[in-house]
C-alpha cells in the first residue's frame, strides 16, 4: 500500500512525499485518513525537531508523519484485533494514549494524522485509544480530539473545603467563571462545552482583545443560547486601561471561582490571578514554547484566599469519548473552531506558518489537492471558481459554518493529491 504524507525530518524540514507502507502485522490496523486538523503543538515539534520530547532523535534517518487530530475509515484489521474492529467502520483517535511520550504525530515512522493512509501501533489498541466514531462528519472526528483537552481541563479543576483535606473536582456549578484570551479556536470549543455539558457555571465572562474575534464569538455561541441553558454569557474586550477592574465589576467584586487560561501571556496570567476569588482556581491551558516562561502569582491568596492554579495538557480518553459522544448526540457543535480548509498540499506552509494565520482551526482533507483557504473567502473565489462558490452556498446556509454537505461536496468534486 503506498500512502502520501508529511514527514519531519529535522527543524522546520518538512517534506510531502509518497512511499510504501509494509504489511500490516497480525497486532496492527491499516487506515484511510480522510481529515486533520492542524494544532499548533505539530507546529511547535516543527519549530524545535528532534529537540521536542515527543520527537526521536534520529529523525533525519527515520522521519515521522505529523498530524495527531485524525480521522478517517479501518481499511485492514490484524487477526489480533478482528473481534473489536471491522474494515469500513469509521474511526477517530485519542492520541495523548494515557499520557505516553511517543504518541501519534509525534514518533512514528507509519503513524499520524497527514497521510492519506496509515499503520495504527498496537500501542493505541493496546491503551483504548483507537475510537469508533458515529458521527456522519469526518471533521468532527478530527476537532474532537482538541475538544478533549477542553474537556480534560474542565474535569481538572477543583476547589477544597474548609477544614478537610478533600479536592472537589470540576468547576463551581453555579459559579463565576472566566475564559481570559477566549475567542481563538480553543476558546471556542471551551465556551462551547461550558454552555452545554452536564456542570455549568452561573456567568461566563469571555474576554479577547480583540473585536472582531468577540463579535464572531458571540455570533456562534450566543447571549441568548446560553441563557437558555441558565448562563449568563458575557463578551469583554480587555483591550482598555483597567480589565482587571471591568472584570471584578462583573462580579460584584467576588471574584471567580473559576479562571482558564487560554494565552501564553506573563500580563494575561497575572490577570487571571487578581480576579481569582476565594478558594478561585486557575487553569493554565496554553501550552507555551518558552521553556522559562514564568508570572507573579499572589501567595498572600494561597495562604488566606486558598486560590490555586493547575494545568492540563491533553484529555485522556474518557475525555475524548464525552466530546464524540456529545458531538453524535448534537450537544456539542465544534464547526465554529474551524476557519479554514485546505488539502494535503497545504499542510507544509500551514504548519510552518500557524501561529502568521489568523483564525480558527485548519482543517485538512489528506486526499485531496487544495490550497489553504479561509470559510470566509469562498464567496469571493467563488467569482472565478466553481468549487468555491458551492463552497461558499453550502456554508452559507450554515451561518458561514463549515459543515457536513460542504465537507461531502468537497470530497467529492476537489483535485485529488498526486502521488
């Protein structure tokens, strides 16, 4: 079986080609990939090679297939794992695998998300983390595995009680909560998840400083949606001389119980903690690549105000299983992260250039040959080109979303990659 991939061979040397994958073993399962989305992680292992923990050294010999948000059909199924597995049934991935630092994208010479077919590793059997998924969309497939690290640091908060050495786990239901920098792709989903699971807060405050990035936030997951699920959703540019004052304002200066994280920033993590109200906990959640990287934290409120901070990185599987779940069952719309769509040809220059690409998640179809193009600039390619002027009906009547018949049309009328 001969597949076409990106490889890392070495910082910032990545490299589209075709090549043959070997047999599959008796303990392995051959796939076709049919979508990725990029994460800005597959940029940071990009930037830094075989400096990356998750990178092997000798990459320059044996390069590895980047992409870890993946979906895509079982082709060939391993006599080890025929009674769990069947060719044509759909798939998505977990590819934290319990926390293992050689993980899917990351460390393997067959296995990762850009590649138009792959081997999977015993190793993800082996941790449950190869999914069945039920959704019709391949896309959601892919967006789910970020949403399972929103989900993970959801489930990662906690809060104590006076008196006993017990940690609560989870958000305060009912309580304040702010998503600080919250309107990139990754805040998305977050505000998406803390409207509608199972544990919400009272208010959510949003904040950006950016407008139109707020605006376009607030027209996906709305003021009035939220109420409806007894949230009070509020949208704050903190662009302005005192956030910290407009934010506490909110609250009526108690604080809140709940505060993530969304931007490496040593000034927004600061101010996350001064609106940390008693026993208020922070979540870091932006994974940054200074490896110095550090904020003043106030420990007077450690010690009297019991506020505290944790970080995630990642959601296990159950994490990603509640985020499938959800999306199957409509609870969870996650296309308001995806801002662009492109084909394999693309992943290079995405990659290389994520963090210069304004937007959202970027969506990758592996099979086929289309530059990397912004939902929000179909109509005006559509002047000249067909395809993107369907593109274009199809989302709009969506809200400007990407969504199933556009993902459906695209597969079925695009270039295919040439080997």
């Amino acid at each position: 079986m001969k597949t076409t991939a990106v490889r890392l061979y070495g910082v910032n040397d990545l490299r589209l080609e075709s090549f043959e994958l070997p047999p599959i073993k008796d303990d392995e399962i051959l796939v076709k990939i049919i979508s990725d989305s990029i994460c800005m992680s597959t940029y940071k292992a990009a930037m830094q090679g075989p400096n990356h923990k998750r990178v092997p050294a000798d990459i320059d010999k044996n390069p590895v297939i980047v992409g870890h948000e993946f979906c895509g059909i079982i082709e060939q199924v391993g006599s080890r794992w025929q009674d769990q597995f069947k060719p044509g049934e759909k798939f998505s991935i977990q590819p934290a695998m319990n926390g293992a630092i050689a993980t899917p994208g990351y460390a393997f010479k067959y296995m990762g998300g850009d590649a138009t077919y792959a081997i999977i590793d015993p190793k993800v059997m082996e941790t449950d983390s190869l999914l069945k998924y039920g959704a019709e969309a391949f896309f959601y497939g892919s967006v789910a595995e970020p949403l399972s690290c929103i989900v993970g640091t959801y489930h990662a908060m906690y809060h104590t009680r006076p008196g006993e050495y017990v940690h609560d786990m989870g958000i305060v239901e009912g309580g304040n909560m702010a998503i600080l920098a919250g309107a990139g792709p990754m805040g998305l989903g977050a505000i998406d998840y803390a409207i509608h699971c199972d544990r919400r807060p009272g208010m959510l405050v949003v904040t950006d400083i950016d407008q139109a990035r707020l605006d376009r936030a607030a027209s996906i997951y709305t003021v009035e949606d939220a109420a409806q699920h007894g949230v009070k959703l509020v949208y704050l540019n903190t662009s302005g001389e005192d956030p910290v004052g407009e934010l506490m304002a909110l609250t009526g200066g108690k604080g809140y119980d709940d505060v993530l994280v969304f931007a490496p920033v040593p000034a927004v993590i600061e101010q996350g903690d001064h609106i940390l109200g008693r026993d208020g906990c922070l979540n870091f959640f932006a994974g940054p690549t200074n490896t110095k990287l550090s904020a003043q934290f106030n420990f007077y409120n450690v010690h009297y105000n019991a506020t505290h901070i944790v970080g995630t990185s990642g959601g296990n599987t159950a994490d990603m299983v509640e985020a499938l779940d959800m999306i199957a069952k409509g609870t969870l719309n996650p296309a308001g992260m995806i801002t662009h769509v492109g084909g394999l040809n693309a992943v290079i220059d995405t990659t290389l250039n994520l963090p210069k690409i304004p937007g959202g998640k970027k969506l990758i179809y592996v099979g086929i040959d289309l530059p990397l193009t912004a939902i929000d600039d179909f109509e005006e390619k559509g002047k000249t080109d067909p395809l993107f002027a369907q593109l274009h009906k199809l989302c709009a009547a969506k809200g400007g979303l990407w969504c199933l018949e556009a993902e459906q049309y695209l597969l079925a009328n695009a270039k295919p990659i040439q080997a």
